[in-house]
C-alpha cells in the first residue's frame, strides 16, 4: 500500500524486477509510488524559478567567461544540443557548453566521447560548469534543480518497468544519493536511486540533495569521472555518448 502522501502510478509495462547484486538504495521492489503533496506539485516549481532567477544575475557573466574559453578551445558552435527524455517521456532539447571535439574514425563515426574531451573540457566538465545553460531549461519548465539526469531516447526501450518510472517527475540537474557511496555507482544504482526519489521527494529531500550537490562538485573521484566521461554505457547493447 502506499504510504501517506503519496499516490498509486501505473506504468504500461509489467515487468519482474530482476535480481540485483548491486548496492540498493531503495526499499521497494515492485510498484513505484510517486509522492503527491503540494511540494511535488506546485511548490517545487516555485522554488526552481525564484533560485534560478537570483542565480542568472551571478551565472550570466561566468556563462560568458566559459563561452570565449569554448569559442577558442573547440570552436563553433559553443553550445552542446542534444534530444533527451523529460517528464512524462517527452523529448526536449537539452542545451551544455561544448567540451568535445569531432573527431572520427576511418568510417567517418565519432569516437569515442572519453577521446573527444579537450583538456579545458575535463577542466570545466571536474565543476559541472558546462551546464549552466541548463538554468534557462528550468526557468521554461523542461527541468528541475534536483531531479534524474535525463539521458538519451534510445534508453526508453531498454528499461525495465521500474526505471521507467524515473520519468514522473521532471530531471534535473543532479539526483545525488541521499547519503556518500564509496564507489563510483552502477547505472542500476543510479535508475534505483532515481526512483527512491519519486517515491521520496520533499523539500527537506531536496536542501538535503542541494548540498549533497555541492559536495559531489568538490569529491575528487566523482569530479575526474565527470571530467573523463568514461563510467561506461548502460547494458552491453547501449553505445553512445553519456554527457
């Protein structure tokens, strides 16, 4: 039964959840439950737009420093525009400083992203830096300060019925564990975590998340895995760019 305050969501997909051998972060195993509160549905919004607004007037101008860095270390154009998944599994256009190069192979393919990040890039990539231009992606209502990352359309059909609940609420920016993990987590960990936070998203959650946030920014290890782009795909048969 679902606990007080939040509400049955029924996915399409009936699907068992397969057996893990990775750290599980939440407690349920088979239906997701998305927490309904006036938090979750108006006052969240609120907040994203009041701490986006205040925080342009201080990232406008560094969104300009990073740009002339861009412009002269991978050229143009300066911004990264990609299609990814959102709430309700709508497509939007996510917008980031470009860090990589295009370089291919001898079949004309890119390569590789972990190939493609310049120096500068790794740099910029270690402080999450690049995704500034994103603040005007929630200020419009695509994403959220603390929600799942939101990651490319080719992964809708390789979830299974839980991790596609990922998807109720709107992404984010960042959706840290609740607590440090001492290793660098699994996708399975991640999609896990993700859904621990439709389940639990509260205001409290999210000042927690917030600075959960800042100390991802200056954990060495997660920083030089951002900055290399190398944590691998999800499952054997996904093969593409994970920014």
């Amino acid at each position: 039964m679902p606990a007080q305050g939040q509400t049955a969501f029924q996915t399409p997909i009936q699907a068992e959840a397969p057996a893990k051998t990775t750290y599980v972060l939440n407690p349920y195993l088979a239906g997701v439950h998305v927490r309904d509160t006036f938090y979750t549905r108006c006052g969240k919004r609120i907040l994203d737009i009041v701490i986006c607004s205040l925080g342009l007037v201080i990232a406008l101008p560094v969104m300009g420093v990073i740009a002339l860095i861009t412009l002269f270390d991978v050229g143009r154009p300066v911004l990264f525009r990609q299609t990814r998944i959102g709430k309700d599994c709508k497509p939007f256009t996510i917008i980031k400083f470009k860090n990589m190069t295009d370089e291919r192979d001898g079949n004309g393919e890119l390569l590789l992203a972990e190939y493609r990040v310049t120096k500068i890039g790794k740099k910029i990539r270690q402080t999450s830096l690049d995704e500034l231009p994103q603040l005007f992606l929630i200020l419009k209502g695509d994403m959220s300060l603390i929600g799942p990352r939101p990651l490319l359309p080719d992964y809708l059909c390789r979830y299974d019925a839980r991790q596609l609940m990922r998807h109720a609420v709107r992404p984010g920016l960042e959706c840290p564990t609740y607590a440090p993990l001492d290793h660098v987590w699994t996708w399975e960990e991640q999609f896990e975590n993700d859904v621990w936070y439709v389940e639990n998203c509260s205001l409290r959650v999210d000042i927690h998340l917030c600075f959960r946030v800042v100390q991802m920014v200056f954990d060495r290890k997660g920083s030089q895995t951002r900055a290399e782009a190398n944590r691998g795909a999800f499952r054997q048969d996904v093969f593409g760019e994970i920014r």
